[in-house]
C-alpha cells in the first residue's frame, strides 16, 4: 500500500494564503473576489489554468507580469506565515506505509513550503511536482498521481490519495485510485465534504490523527473497482 499526500491544503496550510494573496491583488485591478469565493472556486488548480477562467470572466487579458508579481508576493507571505496542518507530524509517526507527495505546485514552491513546515526530509526525495513530471500534465490529470506509483512500483489500485479538492479527487480516481477527502485546512468551507464525496472520495476526515485508522481500513479491503 502506498500513500499519495496532495501538499497544499492536505500538509500544509497553504490555500488560505494563496486565496488571500489572490483576492487582494485580484480586486485592486478591479475583478471584485472574496478568499471564500477564491478557495471554493479555485483550490487545487493551476495559475494557468485560473487566470484563463478570470479572463473569460473580465473579457480581457490580466495585466502583464501579474502573475510574476503575484507569486512573488505569495512566496514572501508563505516564508513568512506558512503553518503545518495540525497533527500532520504526528500521523506521519503512526502511519506505516510508505509515502511521497504529488502536489500541482512547482518544486520549487513545494521545497518553500515543505521546508518551512520541516516536512522537507519526511518526504524527500519523493516529492512530484505534476508540472515537471511526465507530459506535465496538472491534476485533474491523473499524470502525477500514476507517477508517484510508478516510483515505488505499486498498483494503482494499491494506493490511497488524501486530497483536499474537488480536482485532485477527480485525479486521484482517473489514475484509478482510492482517495481520502481532508477538510481541516482553513480554507474549508460550508459543504465541502459534500463536494468531494460527490466528486469521489471514498470518504472524507477532517482531523490528520484519523488519517493512520482510516488507512488501516482501507488496506484491507480491495474492491474489485475504485
């Protein structure tokens, strides 16, 4: 059994500030967004792919070197005000597989972020970026997901995904795994677990310490189909 840990959202609690750094620099070029809105809309995509859905909404490109700056000022907020979900070095303790990370950040966002939570050695060197392996393909893709696999050469159908967004649950089940829905990073919101049993996961937690139980679980039960 392998264990495939999305990062933002699932390690670290990271979506929250993206959604804050997002909204704020969104609604000074005037495209009005709330940080609700900002992870209910947007957690677990791309920038590529949010920036072409804000400029169908404005009608026109975002300002040049928006997303330079943009992630600069995201950089410089995660340095500095990045925490660990809570329990998450605990469940690393008690959990009993092994494990790697499969995240849409770039490695070099991944390696800001798994470093300053001192998760950077629990993982490395197993840690994918879905941007710089394979086709490049980011979730919903399943292309990160069936690389971490291939890494340790496990089944698919041998792997359980923890996941904190709708897309990355569509990834994980399109590289036919199992996946776990998380809600307990801030960024959560009202019928969120809803959205992602509905998107597939097999079940969903909100607390990291019901991680290692629920894996145990899930091991030893195969179904025929995920």
């Amino acid at each position: 059994m392998l264990v495939l840990f999305d990062c933002d959202g699932v390690l670290v609690d990271s979506e929250i500030l993206s959604s804050r750094v997002d909204s704020e620099r969104l609604t000074a070029i005037g495209y009005d967004i709330s940080v609700e809105e900002m992870s209910h809309r947007f957690a677990g995509l791309t920038w590529d792919r949010i920036s072409k859905m804000i400029e169908a909404d404005l009608g026109h490109s975002l300002p040049e070197n928006f997303h330079d700056e943009t992630n600069k000022a995201l950089d410089e907020r995660l340095a500095k005000d990045l925490q660990i979900i809570p329990g998450v070095q605990e469940m690393l303790d008690a959990l009993d597989y092994p494990r790697c990370i499969c995240s849409n950040s770039s490695p070099e966002r991944l390696k800001i972020s798994l470093t300053k939570t001192g998760l950077y050695d629990r993982f490395r060197p197993y840690i994918f970026s879905a941007v710089a392996v394979r086709n490049k393909q980011p979730k919903p893709a399943p292309d990160v997901y069936l690389h971490g696999a291939a890494e340790f050469g496990v089944d698919p159908k041998d792997c359980i995904v923890v996941e904190d967004s709708t897309h990355g649950i569509h990834a994980g089940r399109a590289a036919g795994m199992r996946v776990v829905g998380f809600t307990g990073g801030t960024h959560s919101w009202p019928g969120h677990a809803d959205a992602l049993t509905a998107a597939g996961a097999i079940t969903v937690i909100n607390r990291m310490r019901d991680l290692p139980a629920t894996i145990e679980a899930l091991a030893s039960w195969h179904p025929d189909e995920v």
